[in-house]
C-alpha cells in the first residue's frame, strides 16, 4: 500500500493533483489508516498514468471519468466518445499539417542561415505571419464556419 506522497512520487504527479482526482471521482483511496492517512493500491499508479496519457492525447477530465467509469464494456455513450475524439483528433492532426506547411514555406523563404527575410515595402508583418495568415483565410473549415454565420445574419 502507498501513501498519497509515495503515490504521487511514482506517478510523477502532486499530492494536489490525486487530491483534485479523488475529488472529481476519477481516483480513490483503497483504504485509510487508523489514523486517517489514504492509502493506495499499485492499480492507483497505472490509473493515474492512464489519466495523464489521455489528458496529453485531448480527453478531457469528464471524458477520463467517463471512459473509466464504462471500461471495460462497450457502451454507447462510450462509442460516440470515441467517434468524437477520432473526429477532433483527425481534424487537429489536419490543422498541425497545415501549420507545418506554412512553417516550412516560412523556413524554407529564411534561407539556411535561418536569416529572417524582410518584408515587403509597405508590409510591416514578417513572411512567418504572412504565411499562417494565408493558411487561416484558406482553411475550408474556418470558410464553412463564416459563411454559416453570414447566412444567420441574413434571415436575423
């Protein structure tokens, strides 16, 4: 059995941090000392792992506790999670092409020496700027949204 501090020293978190999970459900205590110290099992440990690993790959903490809370059955809130999650990882993964692609034009107009290039007479703006600023008014997603909004306005 571990103490909360010996907890959170092999999860690499704070003893603040298991504090807030057990407070939001998404850990607990096995047991408490007679002298009212929590105690936890080494599942605690993967559990917490298991915690962080999710909130780096965008699951949010209600979506930990939900998929915890269903695992390991196959339910179907779990299943249009997990569609929701497939879809904003696909569409984060095409904003980070997107803006690796305008980093490399950026870099790539920088020459080797990583030199800035300056810009244009009349264009106080570096070629970093411009590039993800052509990125923004390309993007298909960014156009779908603005032209819905416009088409509310209108019947407003």
């Amino acid at each position: 059995m571990l103490t909360i501090g010996k907890l959170a020293k092999q999860a690499r978190v704070t003893t603040d941090t298991i504090r807030f999970y057990e407070r939001v459900g998404l850990i607990a205590a096995a047991s408490k000392t007679t002298s009212g110290y929590r105690l936890y099992t080494d599942e605690a440990v993967k559990r917490l792992g298991f915690i962080r690993h999710a909130q780096r790959c965008g699951f949010s903490l209600p979506e930990i506790r939900e998929l915890l809370q269903n695992s390991p059955t196959k339910t179907p809130e779990c299943y249009a999670l997990a569609v929701r999650k497939k879809t904003d990882i696909d569409q984060t993964i095409g904003v980070l092409r997107a803006m690796s692609a305008a980093l490399s034009t950026f870099i790539g107009e920088s020459g080797l020496n990583g030199a800035m290039s300056t810009a244009a007479p009349g264009r106080p703006e570096s070629s970093l700027v411009t590039a993800l600023a052509a990125h923004v008014e390309s993007d298909p997603e960014r156009k779908l949204a603005t032209e819905h909004a416009r088409a509310r306005q209108s019947y407003a």
